[in-house]
C-alpha cells in the first residue's frame, strides 16, 4: 500500500505563516509522499512562496507539487519554482518524477492544467487568436501530462498519478455553479490521464466543489482543495500490483 | 486581473465571466432605466446583481485574492457562502461585503479552514 497525502489550494500568504505546518509535521505517520495540487500562494509572489516553503521545508517526505492559476499572477511563476525547489519542493510541470517507497517506484506526473470544459460542452481552437490561445494552452500542458504519464511508465513505475490544479472531469466539480464548470478544468487532462493510464488523479481549484470523482476510462479523481477535504490534507491509500513490486530495482 | 474566473464562486447571478472588463463599467442605469425598476435607478450600482458581481471582483483583485466565495442574491438579501484561511480573513470579506452592499442585509455563512490532520487515510484498493 502506497500512502499519498495531498492537498491544494492552501493559499498561503504572510499572515498563514505555520497555520499548516502542525499538521504536516505528523505527516510522515500516515502517509509516504505529499502532493501540493497548486494554488499554494495567494498572488504568486516569491514573498509568498516563501511562506509555503517554509511550511513544508524539512519533511521526512517527499513533497511534489504543480502550481495553479494565483501561484500565475504575479506572473513570476518561475521565481515561485525557484524558492520552491529550494525547500526540496520538486515542482512539475509537464514533468514526472519517481519516488521510490519501500522497493515500489511510484510516478508522479504533474501539470497545472487549464480550462475550456468538459466533452460535448467545451471551448474550440477556433475564432479570435485569444480563444484559439485559450484552448491551445490547454491543450498543450494535456499533452506535457501525457507524455509525462507515459514517460513514468517506461520508467517501470508500478503505481502512477496524475497531479493537476485544474480538474480533469466534472464530477468533482458538484457544488460548483454549472455555468464555470469551464473555467474549472478540461476533458483534455482526462483524456490525457486515460489514455496513458494512471492509478489516481488529483487536482484542486474548484474549492466548492467534491472530493470523490472518476474518469471515463475508469481513473479514481479527487479533489483535494482545502475547502473541500477540510483537513490539513487527506490520505489515499493506494494498492501496490504485485507483478510490478520489485525490490530489487531499488539498486 | 485580467485572468478568467478562477475558482468561480462569484459567478453567481450569471455574471462571473462578464464582469472581467471592470467594476466601473456603465452598467446600472441602462439595466435599471430600461426595466422600470425606478426605485433602483438612481444609482449607477443600484443593481444588487451587479453589486455581487463588483464585490466579486474586489475580492479577487485585491489583498485576498479571493475567489473562493459564493455570492448569491437570496430575496432581499444576500448571502455570501465558502471558507475563509483565517478569522482575519473572514472580517476582511464581510468587510468589503458591507462596503460594496450598502443598505443591503448581508447574511454570511464563512467557515474557518480545518487544518488539522485527517484521522483515516482512504482505501482506494
Ligand atoms: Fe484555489
Ligand atoms: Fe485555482
């Protein structure tokens, strides 16, 4: 069993210092790894950043994040990266990376993501050069999420994840009002995630929206914005298939 | 600012991706004016749905960052719904809610975030 702990939308800024920070310290009894599923800031500052670093620096797991849209809008998402990583935070972006727990490589593939809505009620590449550049982001961090899903598999990964801001469907959007659902997340994440195969996807942003989704190719989702896990963060358990738990490719 | 609605709560009275253009747009007296509402039609932000909507904006663009609030028109009044980080934070809102709401009765129902670890970890075997 693989522990995850994972939570977004934390929106930290100076006056939040050490408001998580309790919690995260007893982390390591339950879970292996931690997921920050963006929005860690409040306007993307690496003022702020600083204060999430701090929350998390020197935790006896590993911690991997995505950023999300207010972590954007400073417009200084590299300089968030920066003191981010600083704190031993691996922060991804169309990227994945392997964390090995108990002899088990398990992957993480992350990206922001983006919105345009879900199938059959979404935005085209057509019309207005701003409309097309809307869906064309979109479009292109999916594709950076399943070329790192899959990359992770090449990788002998025996459990894989997806980690996003925006949402992959709209189930865990319920509680949100119908007519955002688009800003909120894109079919194009999950058609990313099914196409590669994952065992969980996790991703934040709709902070009144419900935990518990999945995808049409059978994918679990959740998710774990703070307002919507009311926790410090929450913990999934996931099955290890034993055919690909292999001690030995720890050397 | 200038960024598409974010985590959507003030989307509420279908305004949420319209009003991105700015709180100051010339919006009140033309809606007023045209439906006969003369009470209302005084003030060029006598309109409580595009109130909410100003008061969304705020929200978002100013210290807070806040787009996490539901803001609904509920009969006379207006009832504001989400989760706020800190205490702080939660007088701030009601704050600007009062500001940008004058004469309307606002009814808030702001929870704290819960930051303590959770107690069971989900099996998703
Ligand atoms: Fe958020
Ligand atoms: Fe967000």
């Amino acid at each position: 069993m693989i522990r995850v702990a994972a939570v977004g939308d934390i929106h930290l800024g100076p006056d939040s210092r050490g408001l998580l920070r309790p919690a995260f310290e007893t982390l390591h009894r339950q879970a292996d790894l931690l997921l920050l599923a963006g929005d860690l800031t409040r306007h993307g500052t690496p003022e702020e950043a600083r204060v999430v670093a701090d929350e998390v620096a020197g935790l006896p797991v590993p911690v991997i994040a995505v950023l999300g849209n207010h972590d954007h809008h400073a417009e200084r998402p590299d300089d968030v990266t920066d003191v981010l990583r600083s704190a031993g935070v691996t922060v991804l972006e169309g990227e994945g990376t392997v964390v090995e727990v108990d002899g088990v490589r398990v992957g993480v593939a992350g990206t922001k993501g983006f919105g345009g809505g879900f199938a059959g009620r979404s935005g085209s590449e057509f019309g207005e050069p701003e409309m097309k550049a809307f869906v064309r982001h979109t479009r292109g961090l999916a594709d950076g999420l399943r070329g790192a899903l899959d990359g992770l598999a090449a990788d002998g990964c025996a459990v894989r994840i997806a980690l996003t801001h925006f949402s992959p469907v709209p189930d865990t959007l319920v509680g949100e009002p119908l007519e955002i659902y688009p800003f909120l997340g894109s079919y194009l994440l999950a058609e990313a995630v099914d196409e590669s195969g994952a065992d969980l996807a996790v991703h934040g942003h709709a902070h009144l929206g419900t935990e518990h989704g999945i995808t049409s190719g059978g994918v679990r989702v959740r998710n774990v914005a703070q307002p919507v896990i009311r926790r410090a963060f929450a913990v999934y358990g996931l099955p290890v298939d034993g055919s690909h738990t292999t001690a030995t490719s720890a050397a | 600012m200038a960024t598409p609605p974010d985590d959507g709560t003030r989307a509420e009275a279908g305004a949420g991706p319209d009003v991105t253009g700015g709180p100051d747009a010339p919006t009140g007296p033309a809606q007023s004016g045209r439906s006969g509402q003369s009470e209302q039609s005084a003030h060029p932000t006598s309109n409580t749905e595009y109130r909410i909507a100003h008061l969304g904006e705020r929200l978002a663009g100013g210290d807070l960052a806040e787009l996490g609030m539901r803001i609904e028109s509920r009969g006379d009044s207006v009832h504001i719904t989400g989760t706020a980080s800190t205490a702080h934070d939660r007088e701030a809102i009601l704050r600007l809610a009062a500001e940008e709401l004058p004469g309307i009765a606002v009814r808030a129902d702001i929870a704290l975030a819960d930051v303590t670890a959770p107690d069971h970890p989900e099996d998703l075997s």
